[in-house]
C-alpha cells in the first residue's frame, strides 16, 4: 500500500441535516489547504432525511469524502468512529450546523506551532437560520457576555487566550491516544467533559480569535427553549459518570433559578426573603435591560429594547430548568 500522506482528517457527525451539510462541506471544499493531504469523514447516525443523499453527491465529486454509519445515532459515538477512523496526524472536529473560512485550516496549523497549543479553535459568529428579527436576537444572545457568560468561543477575544473549550476544535492525534474518545454515555455536553480531562492530562487549549468559524442558531423561540432545556439537563446529568463534568459556569443558572425558588416559596412566610427575591428579580431585569439598550443602540433597532430581555430569560430560565429536572433525575432516577 501507498504511504498515508493525510496530515488533516476532519470529522463531522450529523443525522437530519440535510438544511446545512452542503453549507458545512462547502467551507471545507474552498481551503486553501492541499486537497491531497486533507480527508472528511462525514458521520451519518441513519438520517431520515436527504443528509446521505448530499453527501453522496460529494462523494462522487471529491474523492477525499467518504461517508461512515452512526448506528448508535448519538454524537458522543459519532465522533469516536471518526477518531478511530482517522488516518490524519490532525484531527479537525466539526458540526453539521457549522463552516470555516477559507484558511482555517492553515490558520490553526500555524498557532498549534508558535504557541505549542495542543487544541487551537477559532472565534464563533452566530448567523441564525431564519434572518427574521427574533432569529437575529437569538443569535445576538448567544454571543453576549450576558448570554453565555465567559463562554470566549463566542463573546471573543481580544487576542490569542488559553481557555477551557474551543468549538470546531484541531486536535493532535496525540491528545485522543492519550485522553482516550469521548464518553457516549453523555449525549450532549460530551465537548465540555471531553476538554476537561483534556486539561487535567495537562494539555493546552487555546483560541485564536482572527480564525473564525460560523455557527447557525435556532430560530424560533420554542426550539430555542428545548436546546437550551436539554443543554442544561446535560449539564447536570454527567455528574453521574464523573465528579467534575462541567465548568463551574454552567451551574450559574441552575443556582440562579433554584434561588428564584426557593426565596419565591419562602417571601410568603418571610419579609426578608420578600427582599432578598425582589433584589434578584430586580438585578436580573436591571442588568438585562441595561445589555439590550447597548444592542438596540448598536444594531441601531430599537426593537431590540424589548425582545433581548425575553431571549436572554428564555436563554437562562430554559438552562437552569433543564439543570434542575437533571438534578432531579440524578437523585431520584
């Protein structure tokens, strides 16, 4: 057999998207990266819909695209077939939802060397699937400081900074044979866990905020609830399987909910939890409102006044819920 020349594999699970995978292979397809040195395994956990038959159509055109079966249909398993699939000295890990710009590759390859990174990622832009005013707000909310907190993936970064998690994340191979794959018994924060024992085997992440990767966002609010429910449930669940699954950020609005509670139920027999509930009710819309003026102004809407506050508690309210019926399926299930 002809010597492996594949320096870069990249790995993409999906199932049902057929709306975005031309839009994922068609970033990858205008790299100014060789053709020859790159292959894309395409990750299909039994589609119900036209996801295979695109790919196929790839497949015919561009030789380095082949097309592996998900049985399992999960994310977490996904990936660990492409990783063990793989024949790249580099693996880029990818979403369906997702696209790179045109030097990403070459981007990453060049930080993975000047800063000794293990891990390089590059700076989220949120585009929503629907162009309508509330998908723009959603999308809005996803890369605010008040949306997602320090989530740098996607509020940014000055400069290159070492952090916990990368989204579209390049790998050395050397990171999985020592880490091992990702756990398929998460469904969903599987990246968060995965990138914590990456860091507690003393590898490096790092973002670079001039590579830049695009991300589409659910449009319409109920869905955006649902994600946001089941992200916060998967945030919680984990502990199952490890005492530290998640970063301490993704318990704030578990903790900011639960005290909403609990002060509410206890303000009927006591004043002072009356206070202490008003205070954070009040802080919460303060702070809110304060952040969707500052959009409103830049996008120069004034609309935005009055739909952030409603994204951002759907964004939170549906996190911290979801964190809590997982708290509660962790103890009583």
């Amino acid at each position: 057999m002809p010597p492996n020349n594949i320096e870069v594999s990249i790995i993409i699970p999906c199932r049902n998207e057929e709306g975005f995978i031309s839009k994922c292979l068609d970033s990858i397809i205008c790299q100014d990266y060789p053709k020859d040195k790159i292959e894309v395994l395409v990750i299909d956990g039994r589609s119900e819909d036209r996801t295979r038959e695109i790919v196929q159509r790839y497949i015919e055109k561009y030789p380095f695209v082949r097309l592996l079966d998900n049985p399992k249909k999960g994310r977490p398993a996904a990936l660990n077939i492409g990783i063990r699939e793989a024949r790249g000295d580099f693996i880029l890990r990818m979403d369906a939802h997702a696209a790179i710009e045109a030097k990403y590759i070459t981007k990453c390859m060049e930080y993975l060397t000047s800063y000794n990174a293990d891990i390089v990622g590059g700076r989220t832009i949120t585009l929503p699937q629907r162009p309508t005013l509330l998908g723009k707000a959603i999308a809005l909310a996803l890369s605010h400081p008040f949306g997602v907190g320090t989530s740098y993936f996607r509020v940014g970064s000055k400069e290159p900074k070492w952090v916990d998690t990368v989204f579209c994340g390049y790998y050395k191979r050397k990171v999985f044979e020592k880490v091992g794959r990702f756990d398929e018994r998460i469904e969903l924060s599987e990246d968060i866990n995965y990138h914590l024992r990456v860091k507690e085997a003393g590898f490096k992440i790092l973002l670079v905020p001039e590579i830049v990767n695009y991300y589409w966002a659910r449009s319409d609010l109920r869905s955006f609830y649902k994600h946001n429910f089941r992200n916060g449930m998967w945030a919680i669940l984990p502990f199952k399987f490890s005492f530290k699954p998640v970063s301490f950020r993704h318990l704030i609005p578990l903790i900011f909910v639960l005290g909403l509670i609990t002060t509410g139920i206890l303000s009927i027999f006591s004043f002072t939890f009356l206070a202490i509930f008003l205070l954070m009710v009040s802080s919460y819309l303060s702070i809110s409102l304060y952040s969707s003026i500052k959009i409103a102004l830049r996008k120069k809407d004034l609309r935005y006044i009055f739909l952030m506050p409603l994204i951002f508690a759907t964004l939170h309210i549906g996190y911290g819920v979801g964190s809590m019926v997982g708290f509660l399926k962790l103890i009583f299930f």
